[in-house]
C-alpha cells in the first residue's frame, strides 16, 4: 500500500482558496481522497475545488454558527468524515510595541479561536469512527517572529491546544497534530515585494542560512503535500500530539 494512498478518505480542508490549502485542494483527489474545501473566499475558493473534482463550503472560521453550518454540511456531501485539515489563517504585520488590540482580537479570534471552533466541530463527527486532525500551527508559536507577535502569539495557543486534544481524544481513536510548515506561497511573494532591494537580499542571505536544505522555503507541491497525505492516511494512525515540521531543518529536535 502506498503511504500516500487516500482512497475513500474523505477529507475537509479550511482555508482550500489559497497558498498551501489550495495546493492541497488541488491534488488530493489525485490520491483518491474526497474532498471538500472551506474557506471565505468565494471566487477563489468554488473555481479551485470545481477544477479539482472536490466540493465548496463558505466558512467563517472565527464564527461558531458559520463553521457548524459549513462542517455539517461538507460531511453531509462526504458521506462522513475522516481527516479535517485545518489551513486557514491570517498574519498580519505589527510590532509587539504597537500591536492594537483590534488587531490583536482579529487574529486570535481567527488562527486560535477559528482551531477550537474548527475541531470542535470536527470532532462531532470523527468521535464515532476515529479520524485525523491537523492543524497549521508555525515556527512562529514556538520560536517568536518578529514584526508578527499577534500571529506569533496565535499559533503558540494552536500548539498548546493541539497537544491538549490529543491527550483527550486519543480514547476515541482521533488523532490531533500540529503542523509546522516553511513553505513558498503567493502570500510570501507578496511579503517579498514589499521588500527594498537592500531588505530583500539580505532577507535572502538569512533564509540561505537559516534553512539546512536548499536554502529556501519548500515547494507545496514536492516538499510539502506528500508529508500532509501521509499524516491524512491511515497509515499515521498512531502518530498524535506531535509538532510535523515541514522546513527544511529549520526547527531542530526540541
């Protein structure tokens, strides 16, 4: 059996509009998944889950009534429900010194409020069978980022969330793991070219250091959807509680 097989899994991915969760939207009905994408973006978000051959849900992850109503709804189009992938998120720049609080408030309610929201939601469905959840934490909510201490702050709470659900829910055969992904998305070719020259070489210079193989974020497609199918197959069935750092070394054992 092929570690990436996911035939029959059926599987939700938040966030499916953009950057790492379209990357999965796209190719997991390859592996024979089936799959329904959640996210705001109503454009974006139908366009690449009808070019996938997978479903489309609106969701506001930081809305209760919002995420009920989407997660329900994509099981019902499943036929059940075995892995939720959790993607969405926002990272908005602010100094820890002049982080606002509406700012502050706007992506806690998102990155932390919007995983207990989505895994509550999940776990419902997942309790009678078992089941997967992963959730995109960061480098960030372990080691600080600067210039993005909210997001920083948001992810540390994803972490100590994902452990937490995994101690608990363990007893019902759903397993719950943290992802720690490094990976190139138009979001950072967007941070890119706010860059000036002089910032961008030497941002360049850090990243070449700072990440052991190649020097630069990973692919989605080569580096990053392979290692998410294994931990959405059965075969990660006894991995739960863990920190998955797709970096290129970035992070090192802690």
């Amino acid at each position: 059996m092929s570690v990436h097989d996911l035939t029959g899994r059926r599987i939700i991915v938040t966030g499916g509009a953009s950057g790492m969760g379209a990357g999965l939207v796209r190719t997991l009905p390859g592996l024979g998944a089936r799959v329904v994408s959640l996210d705001r973006d109503d454009v974006a978000g139908p366009r690449i889950a009808e070019d996938a051959d997978a479903s489309f849900e609106h969701v506001d992850v930081a809305d209760q009534q919002s995420v009920d109503r989407a997660v329900d709804s994509a099981v019902d189009t499943l036929g059940g429900l075995d892995v939720l992938i959790h993607a969405a998120g926002i990272a908005p720049f602010a100094p820890s010194e002049s982080t606002p609080a509406d700012l502050w408030n706007t992506v806690m309610a998102v990155n932390a409020t919007g995983t207990m929201l989505t895994n509550q939601a999940a776990f419902r469905h997942l309790k009678a069978g078992g089941g997967a959840v992963l959730n995109f934490a960061s480098a960030a909510g372990l080691d600080g980022l600067p210039g993005k201490a909210a997001y920083a702050a948001s992810k540390g709470a994803v972490l100590a969330w994902t452990r937490t659900a995994a101690a608990e829910w363990g007893r019902y055969e759903i397993t719950v793991n943290a992802v720690a992904p490094a990976i190139w998305t138009p979001m950072y070719d967007k941070t890119r070219s706010e860059m000036s020259d002089a910032e961008l070489a030497a941002h360049d210079a850090f990243m070449a250091q700072r990440i052991p193989i190649g020097g630069r974020l990973g692919d989605i497609d080569r580096d990053f959807v392979p290692v998410i199918a294994f931990y959405a197959s059965a075969g990660a069935r006894f991995v739960t509680g863990q920190t998955i750092s797709i970096d290129g070394g970035t992070l090192k054992v802690r």
